[in-house]
C-alpha cells in the first residue's frame, strides 16, 4: 500500500509476512488487477486493501459483522473509502448479479464454509467469462492443524497434536476447520465448471523467527518438500463460452 497511514497493520494470525507470501502466491499465478474483484471472507479488509489497488472496484463480504465494522473504520477517510464496497453476505448466496467479476479471492477461508459446493458454484456464477478464482486454504499433508487442537471445550496449540491433518477421522473430531488436498480442491472446482489453471504450496511465513529460517522455509517451496506446504493457493478459471 502506497499513502495511506494506519493501513498496514494486517490482523492474519501469520502477521505480514503471512499476508505478503498469500497474495504473492495467487498474483504469481495470474497477476492481480482488473475491473472488478470480490473479495470472500474479507474480515477486517487486510487481504483486500492490498488487492484493491489493481482494480477499478472492489466489492468485499463476511458474515462477521463485528470484522466489517472494523474494516469500515479502517479504510474511513482515505482512498480506498469510495472504491471498496463492504458487505455482509455469506458466500453460499452471492447478492450480485452473473457474470459481474474479473477476479474473486478468499484467503483461508474455504474451510470454514459449510456449503462448499454451493458456494464454489455461486463464485462460478459471478464470475465473467475467462475470469478467476484464486484461493488459500490449508494443505492436508502440512502435519500441524493451523487453526489449534480441539481439546473437550479447550483450543491448544497444535504442537500437542502433530501430525493431526494427516488422520481424518481425528482431525475431524479435533477441528473445527477443515484441510485439503490439492486432489481434493481440483475436483470440487471442476465440479462447478472451474478450470484449474496453477496449485502451488505457501511454506509457513516464520515471521517472528530468524531470516536465515525464514529462507529456508522460503527455499522449500522450490522442492519437491513443497507438498508439504502450510497451505495450498490455487487458481481457477471460468471457461470462455
């Protein structure tokens, strides 16, 4: 971001670091500017302030109207004011009209929506011809739940249960986010019609942790030990007719 004070100042529990190597990934994949974007699972606008400034206009949506207030104030009184439309809708039922978007996103999101299906289906429809849907979302062979450990009514972190993603009958009972494999992804997007154009792996950002680690980490994603990334970011493309 360029300008504007008070802004960069992301909320992602991955700290910036985190929010940089998400969009860097998906802009890597298919660069990241148009006409009009929607972001899905905006929260409090971290993901979509960076991304707004390579679309004419930008339209952003969660169901937490908590996190939408706090995006309003954050972007109340600068440039990205008038450009951004903030709104609370849930991703299963998309109040816009077909064939509206150049690009929609959701950055670690998708795990936690109920109707992936219908959800996925409903950014199909949104999207326009030749657009593209880029995503984040935890990779099941990364061995550590991101989201913590369900213990009874208690979340510990997932140092206390490694390997956890890797049993699904656990991870099922001991989360409350889900994984993905890439397969997995790849063919609840081709179910609504997407074309899968990349996948990639996003390695843990390590943002408190010394540069030579984060380089390592970084290093990684070059590797065939990218599979077992922290999250996958994949794109998708709705078909030209």
């Amino acid at each position: 971001m360029v300008g504007e004070p008070g802004l960069n100042n992301p909320s992602s529990a991955f700290g910036a670091r985190g929010v940089t190597k998400r969009i860097g990934a998906v802009s890597r994949q298919l660069p990241v500017y148009g006409d009009r974007l929607l972001d899905v699972g905006c929260g409090d606008g971290t993901y979509t302030v960076e991304l707004s400034q390579g679309y004419v206009r930008v339209d952003a949506i969660d169901v937490d109207p908590g996190l939408l207030d706090a995006f309003a104030d954050r972007i109340a009184g600068t440039g990205f004011e008038d450009r951004i439309g903030i709104h609370k809708m849930s991703a299963e039922a998309l109040a816009f009209d077909s064939n509206t978007f150049d690009r929609v996103t959701a950055f670690e999101v998708v795990e936690h929506i109920e109707d992936l299906e219908g959800s996925f289906a409903e950014v199909n429809r949104v999207l326009k011809p030749g657009g593209a849907f880029s995503l984040t979302t935890p990779n099941r062979w990364f061995p550590f739940e991101t989201h913590g450990v369900l213990w009874g009514d208690r979340r510990r972190s997932a140092l206390t249960a490694p390997f956890l993603p890797w049993v699904r009958p656990l991870h099922e009972r001991m989360s409350d986010a889900r994984v993905f494999t890439t397969q997995e992804m790849g063919r609840l997007l081709r179910a609504v019609g997407l074309s899968v154009r990349a996948i990639d792996y996003v390695m843990p950002p390590l943002d408190r942790r010394p540069r030579g680690l984060q380089s390592l980490a970084d290093g990684l994603e070059g590797t065939p030990l990218r599979v077992f990334g922290m999250a996958m970011a994949v794109t998708a493309v709705k078909p030209r007719r």
